[in-house]
C-alpha cells in the first residue's frame, strides 16, 4: 500500500528539499512522535517518506492514521510492506523514493529536535565538499524523560573535540563510533559516491559511515540535532550474550572489509579495531587465551598506529 499527501510549504523555494526518511518496524507507541517532530521542525521545505517493514503490531495503522490527519501540511509518502526486509534495504528504498536534495535519517522511536534541519542544511551548504554531517543527540527513556544532555559524550564516552577536523573524525569513527540515533543529513548524491547501505547487515551505520570517513566526506556540528530514545529494544543494546556475539562478529567483518578503503595509518587503526572486536567475543565466549592474544594484537597494532598518526593537537582543535 502506498499513500501520499501533497502540500508546499511556505517558502520552500527559498530552501533545498530536505526528505526525511524514516524505517519503522514495531514502534507503535513511538512513531507518531517521530512524526510529530517533522512536522513541529520549522525548516519549511521537508517532506516525509516512510516505510513500515513488515510490523507486526499497531505501527502501520497509526503512520496511516497520522498521514491523513496532516496531508494538507505536508507531503508524505507511506509504503507498507508485508516482509520485514531488514534497515539495509528499507533505507535503499526510501533513498529511492525520496525528491529532496538532501536525505535526513530518522528512526522511528526517536524524535527531530527543532532547528536540526536548518542547521545540518546550512552546514552542507557552507561546505561544498562535504558529503554528510553528522550532530549529537539527547537520551530520553522510553517515556521522553532526559537522560543525557549528549549521546555522544555521556552514553558513548566520546572526545568530541576530534570531530573538528578530517583527521580527527577518521580516528573517531574507525575506533571509538559514538553515533547514536538519527543524527545525520546526506546529500542524495552522496549515495553515488560511496554506494548505498549494505543489505544484510543489522547494523549497518559504521559500515556506511567508514566509507564517508574514508574519503573526508563526513562533517560534524556540535548541536542536538535529534531525540535517542533507550527503551530496552534498541538493537545496539541488547545484553543478550548471543546477539551480542552475532552483532560484534558482524562488526568485526565490517573492520576487516573497510581496512582496505584506509591509507596509513587509518588502515593499521583499523585493524587494530578488528582485534579489539574479536577480544570482545573472546570474553563472552569465556576464551580467555585467545581474549589476551587479540588484546596483544589490539595493543600492538594501536601503538604503530599511533606512531603514524598527526600530532594530537590537529586532531583536538576547538571549533
């Protein structure tokens, strides 16, 4: 089933289209809220293109419900599929479908914070070369309450000084990925140069993002551009121990891949990554000889890499 409502905003003549695309799938309590927030941002010229991948509760009657309530305020395009084909394909459809210029990823359980849009947009526009930007999110749980005022920062741990530079953003996203929820606006031409998601994976956002790395495509601005809800589902998240051994194995296959996308020393800091990844499946497989062998490798291969690496202030100036 597909349904869209045409509507033009005001003036967005004045401003390139922005499609947000958003991959839903058994979010029912959560998705109207993600709506909500595009229709709330007040970037003017924005449509939605949303996909319902094969949810099996209430999530594709409430998109539906939601998208003829406001079709005389904005464009929407809802597509439901009766298969759940995995966030991979899903994003390649949506990216498929969408008319703007530039592609805002959301997610379903989280929510755009107002002035996201506008900001992300000026960034790709003062930055030619850029292919992506990246922001920060704020945590809420599962009821909208605040956790924490950065995801980046406070949930991942991550030095956000070294997003200020292509150096330090190569380091960061090959060694210590901090990126939680929708934080990112693409430009849709970004997707001939670095492909599309890779279909398959079930978390395919370091795959993506390492090959933006790669080619000093990826910018950062430091501002919230996105609610990260934690609701005990996220994917990223589990603590069950064989999902766990499932996705970091899948990661570890990501590294192995990407090393080649790498000049040095970004090629050496990556396969030092895979070893780290193997250590961790090593420890929850209760192997502890092949945990110190990889940590050994890890250590060994970190150390040359760091060798090579730019002095650390290029890669900790202030923005």
């Amino acid at each position: 089933m597909t349904a869209a409502a045409s509507h033009k905003p005001v003036n967005a003549t004045v401003k390139p289209l922005v499609s947000v695309l958003i991959p839903a799938y058994n979010h029912e309590r959560y998705v109207e809220r993600c709506l909500d927030s595009v229709l709330e941002d007040p970037y003017p010229a924005k449509e939605i293109v949303i996909i319902d991948d094969g949810s099996t509760d209430r999530t594709g009657e409430r998109i539906a419900e939601w998208a003829a309530r406001y079709r005389d305020q904005l464009r929407v395009e809802y597509v439901h599929q009766e298969q759940n084909r995995g966030i991979a394909a899903t994003l390649n459809e949506l990216a498929a479908r969408a008319h703007g210029e530039f592609l805002r990823l959301g997610a379903s359980d989280d929510y755009l914070l107002p002035g996201g849009l506008e900001a992300q947009v000026q960034y790709l526009l003062n930055h030619p070369r850029k292919r992506a930007v990246i922001g920060d999110s704020i945590v809420v749980d599962q009821y909208g309450n605040k956790l924490h005022d950065s995801g980046m920062r406070d949930l991942h741990g991550a030095d956000k000084r070294l997003y200020a530079t292509d150096e330090g953003i190569r380091r960061a996203v090959i060694s210590h990925w901090a990126i939680g929820g929708p934080v990112a606006l693409l430009r849709k031409s970004a997707l001939e140069t670095v492909d599309r998601w890779t279909e398959g994976l079930r978390i395919d956002d370091w795959d993506f993002f390492l090959r933006l790395a790669a080619r000093d495509a990826l910018g950062f601005i430091d501002l919230p551009v996105c609610a990260y809800r934690l609701h005990g589902k996220n994917v990223s998240r589990t603590r069950h121990t064989a999902t766990r051994i499932v996705n970091l194995t899948e990661s570890w296959r990501v590294a192995r891949r990407g090393v080649e996308l790498f000049d040095e020393p970004y090629r050496t800091l990556l396969r030092a990554q895979s070893h780290y990844i193997s250590a961790k499946i090593a420890f929850l497989q209760k192997r502890s000889v092949l945990l110190g062998c990889h940590m050994l490798a890890y250590l060994s291969l970190l150390a040359a890499s760091k060798v090579r690496l730019p002095p650390s202030g290029r890669l900790v100036e202030k923005t």
